[in-house]
C-alpha cells in the first residue's frame, strides 16, 4: 500500500493479487468495512457543520478566484464582506451571520451554501390558539386546514378494512351481469 498527496487531494494505491492462491483478503467479510475505515481516515479535515446559528462564525476553504468573480451574498440578496486569509491559491473565508437563511455563492449553479438557523432562544413552542389563527390567515387571503390529531391518522397507523367493499363490488357486478342475461336472452324456441 502506497499513499501520497497531489494537489488537494490524497493518492492511495493498493495491490492485491488475482490470484486467491496468493490473497484471498477481497473475500473478506471485513474487506469493505476496511476499505470504508482508510477512505475515511485519507483527510485529516473534519466535516463542515451542516449549520449555525446566527453569531456563530463560519469558515470555510475556497478558490480565490470563486470569491472575485461570485460574492458571498446575504439570504436577503446583498453582498457580503468576508475576512480572507490567503492560502496559496485557495483562500480561507471566516464571516459571522447577522441573519438567519442560507448565504450562497452562486453561478448559474450553487458553488457553496451556508445554513445559518435562528439561536434556540428566539425559537418559541409555546401552541397557538386555534381561534385566533383563522382570523390571521383571512388577513392575507390564506385558507387554513385543521388537523385534529391522532385520531385522523388513527387509519393511517393501523389501516383501514376495506375488503368487504371489494367483495360487494364483486357481488353487484354479477346482480348486474344476471340482470343483462336476463334481459338480453332469448326464449328457447319450441318445435
């Protein structure tokens, strides 16, 4: 086994025989939980948070020409002025989140999002009265629709029979086949 660095990235080469006489290590059961272990353990880097909260700094590592030519920009729209710390031709971003949202460099497609969450302190769980919120929603123009609870999924979680209606179904199919026989046939003839 062999591993060395190339640009951004790590190169490992691995040689195991055809052979099985020689190695039969890719018959393994713990081969691909091996194989998973080094893939995971070829960056020292550790994973980007999927979000913040607002306050929070957020670093990253990107291309210096990524930033020149797609500004950071706010959820609200408007660029946004970050701390660059050069690092060959990548550059080191640091900012800190003012609103809530995803901040994004764009180009006709997404280079890099950042998810930036309200702090828990602004979350508020306390439940709404169901008598003022149709009132609210007719302010805007919006239709509302009530759940009650568990007894509307009472039919999802445990289903509902519906068997007999197809064997009605079935039963009023023949009543009618009976009746079109019967209306359709003729008499028998008499010699």
């Amino acid at each position: 086994m062999a591993a060395t660095n190339h640009g951004l990235g790590t190169l490992l080469l691995m040689n195991f025989s055809v052979s099985e006489f020689s190695s039969n290590l890719a018959r393994q059961r713990i081969f691909p939980a091996w194989m998973q272990e080094l893939a995971k353990n070829l960056t020292s880097e550790e994973a980007h948070a999927a979000s913040t909260t607002l306050g929070e700094p957020i670093t990253d590592e990107i291309w210096r020409r990524e930033l020149r030519d797609f500004p950071l920009r706010t959820p609200s729209g408007a660029p946004l002025e970050v701390k660059a710390e050069p690092m060959g031709e990548r550059l080191g971003i640091t900012f800190t989140p003012d609103e809530a949202g995803f901040y994004t460099m764009r180009s006709g497609k997404l280079l890099h999002a950042y998810a930036v969450n309200p702090t828990s302190d602004e979350s508020d769980l306390r439940p709404i009265d169901r008598a003022l919120l149709p009132e609210q929603l007719g302010e805007r123009g919006q239709r509302g629709y009530f759940v009650a609870g568990r007894e509307d999924f009472d039919d999802l979680v445990l289903g509902k029979p519906i068997f007999h209606w197809f064997l009605l179904a079935a039963l009023a199919l023949l009543v009618a086949e009976l009746l079109v026989q019967f209306l359709v046939a003729r008499p028998p003839r008499r010699a």
